[in-house]
C-alpha cells in the first residue's frame, strides 16, 4: 500500500515511564518507519513520565535530532499523551491541521517499517483516525502455545476489522483530534475514551488489521488495569498450564 506521504506532517507520541530497556529499540523502529516516507516533515517526542531510571538519557540518545523528549512527573499516561501532541502541533504550527498526522506508540513497542506508510494512504482516503492491533511474540517466562492461548480472545473480523483500540497504535489527524478535546487526563483507558469521543464526533474512524505493532509480553506492566494485566488474567484462565 502506497499513499502521497508529502502530502503530510507526521508527529509520533510515545509515552514512557522506566523504559531504559526499551525505548532505543521503540526509537530506532519508529525513525525507520519514517525513512520509508516522502513527508513535508516528521518529529518524534518522548515524553518521560516519572522515570527513575536513565529512559530520558537513552531516549536522547536514540533520537538524535530527530525529535526531542519532554520530562514530567504525572504518572498519568493521558496526560503525558496529551503533552506529547502539544509538542507536535508546535513543530508543525504552520502546517494546516487537516495535513498533520500523529501516530502513537509506546516505549515497550516496536514499530515495523511500513508502519507510517500503511497509514498514510488510509489518511489520503479520508480516514481521520486509525486503530490497528498489537502482537506478542511472546511472554515472559511462557512457552509459545501458552501466548497463543493467552490472545486467543483477541478477535479480528473476517473482513479485517476489529473492536481493539490501543494507545501503542493509534493515528489520527491532528483537527480531529483538537475537535474532540485531545487525550483525556486519565491513567488507564485514556485510548478507549478518545477513540469513542471520535466515533461520536462522526470523524472517519477506521479500525483494520492492516497496521500492526509488536508490544511487550511482560504480564505485569506500568498500569493496572492495562494490556498486561489482560496478559496475566488469561494466563491465569489457562486450563491447560
């Protein structure tokens, strides 16, 4: 799939909370992704969210100048979301709203090269948002068949369409966004309530297998009630460990 990426500006979001482990490799995907485009320009922020470890120092050093890190001590990842795209839209100021494309990740996540590319024509289309899926390719401590039984209640339709809605791979326009009041304040599910505020705004909302992202596989993450604690609930259901 192939879209006029010089139409567009492209900002990514990544939150982070001690991910010195992850983030350069979450970086370095994310800058790989963009090589792969023609863009009227493209800027990353990491927004370090309460680190105790040296994410920011790695972050830093994996960006380069190719985008900047903004350090706060919220532990809400709504909140370091939304600071995230404000770093965006000033980046982009002069670029019409209705032209920026913000892709969102996190720093446990990395993203394969046709990441940005895949999303771009969808854009072009006139899809204002998009939700694509996560895979685990595997789980801490866990043998292969148990990671497939633990996803085994991730469900895609058979047109390719699905009901899953994650932070870790999450685009839209930047005037839909800014339409619907941004990423809430909130630490858990902020994705869910922005994804929902856009249906309901009646912005093109796309949901589609066809944009894929690899996140962690720890069963105990930096939020309760996220992705990893699904992880750990299912694992916890498997009658044949």
């Amino acid at each position: 799939m192939s879209g006029d990426g010089a139409r567009w500006a492209v900002g990514i979001v990544v939150p982070a909370r001690n991910e010195e482990q992850s983030i350069a490799a979450t970086v370095a995907s994310i800058r790989e992704a963009l090589s792969n485009c023609r863009l009227l320009g493209a800027w990353i922020v990491v927004v370090c969210d309460s680190c105790t470890d040296r994410t920011a120092s790695f972050a830093v050093r994996a960006l380069g100048d190719a985008g900047e890190i903004i350090e706060r001590q919220a532990g809400c990842v709504g909140a370091a979301r939304a600071l995230g795209v404000e770093a965006v839209a000033m980046r982009f100021k002069n670029i019409p709203k209705d032209r920026l494309w913000i892709a969102n990740t996190d720093a446990d996540t990395t993203v394969p090269t046709d990441w940005i590319s895949r999303q771009l024509p969808f854009a072009d289309k006139g899809w204002a948002a998009i939700a694509g899926i996560v895979r685990v390719d595997s789980i801490d401590g866990e043998h292969g068949s148990i990671v497939d039984r633990a996803l085994a209640n991730y469900t895609v339709g058979l047109d390719g369409g699905h009901t899953h809605v994650h932070g870790a791979n999450l685009g839209f326009r930047a005037d839909a966004y800014v339409s619907v009041g941004a990423w809430r304040n909130i630490p858990l599910a902020e994705d869910h309530w922005l994804w929902t505020r856009l249906q309901a705004g009646k912005w093109p909302a796309l949901s589609t297998v066809d944009v894929v992202v690899t996140t962690s596989g720890r069963p105990t993450g930096r939020a309760a009630g996220g992705f990893a604690d699904t992880l750990r609930a299912n694992l916890a259901k498997d009658v044949y460990r």
